[in-house]
C-alpha cells in the first residue's frame, strides 16, 4: 500500500474511496462518478425570464439599411452596452417594484436568445443617407424630397 500510495503521490483518501465503492458493487461495476448529480439545481422564475425578453425586446432596435433580406439580425445604438441596458432594466423593474434578474443571467438571456448587435455594419451606409444627414442648413432642404423618396422606396 505505501509503495502504490508513492507512486502515485496520492493519499489515503482515494484508495478508501475506491474500496468503499467497491464494497456497494452491483453487477460487479464499481458505483458511478456522482459529482453534479445532485437534484439541487437553482430554478428560475419564468416572470423573471419573460421579463428580462420583454426588456430586451422593447429595445428600439435599428433595422440594416442594404442587408436586411440577407439578416435577421438588428443592431442597437452603439453608444450603449449591455451593463446600460441592464442598468435600464433594474431601474424600470426598481420602479415597477418587480423583482429583478442579475447581470450574468441577463447577459445570458440577451447573448444566447437574441440576434442583436451594438454596430451598424460598414458596407450599411448608401450615399443618399449619408449625403443627406451630413448636409447643413439650405442644401439640407434641397436634399430633403430626394432622402424621402429615398426612404419610402427602401420600405
């Protein structure tokens, strides 16, 4: 016992283990590895969850310019991060008086369940709108009529 204990490096503890486990043997096979088997898992409150996707959903969320046949993805203001929203969604559940995920399961939520990213992509931006909410003063009103046209055309 001293020479395999050696060896090994190991202690006495996985050799009594083994030997416990051992004397429960059933169809000679030693009992299975139970480590995260335990029936105690934290369940979540669906109202907390639906809560968290309601918040999430009542994003404005801003659609893609050229490839919104090609993506269902949306993108949100990329001024604004997911602790903003978070902060937001805890404000509003605070006032409401409704209790509140935390930071981990709402990252979670908002990551796995939706599409959404923080960016409008480079190749989104077509020269009328670009030209047009850069244009200042008159030549902004000359450009209003065709931005518009541009606009009802684009839905």
């Amino acid at each position: 016992k001293l020479f395999f204990k050696n060896t090994l490096d190991i202690n006495d503890r996985p050799i009594r283990t083994v030997l416990e486990k051992q004397n429960k043997i059933v169809n000679n096979l030693l009992e299975s590895d139970r480590r995260g088997k335990h029936g105690k898992h934290v369940k979540l409150d669906d109202n907390l969850r639906d809560g968290i996707k309601k918040h999430i959903s009542s994003i404005p969320k801003i659609e893609s310019h050229y490839a919104r046949a090609d993506t269902s993805k949306h993108f949100i203001d990329g001024s604004r991060s997911i602790a903003d929203i978070h902060r937001d969604y805890v404000a509003d559940c605070k006032e409401k008086n409704v209790p509140f995920g935390n930071y981990v399961l709402f990252y979670r939520i908002f990551t796995q369940e939706f599409n959404i990213s923080f960016f409008q992509p480079k190749k989104d931006l077509c020269d009328t709108c670009v030209a047009y909410d850069n244009a200042i003063g008159e030549n902004k009103n000359e450009l209003k009529n065709d931005y518009e046209e541009h606009l009802v055309e684009k839905d």
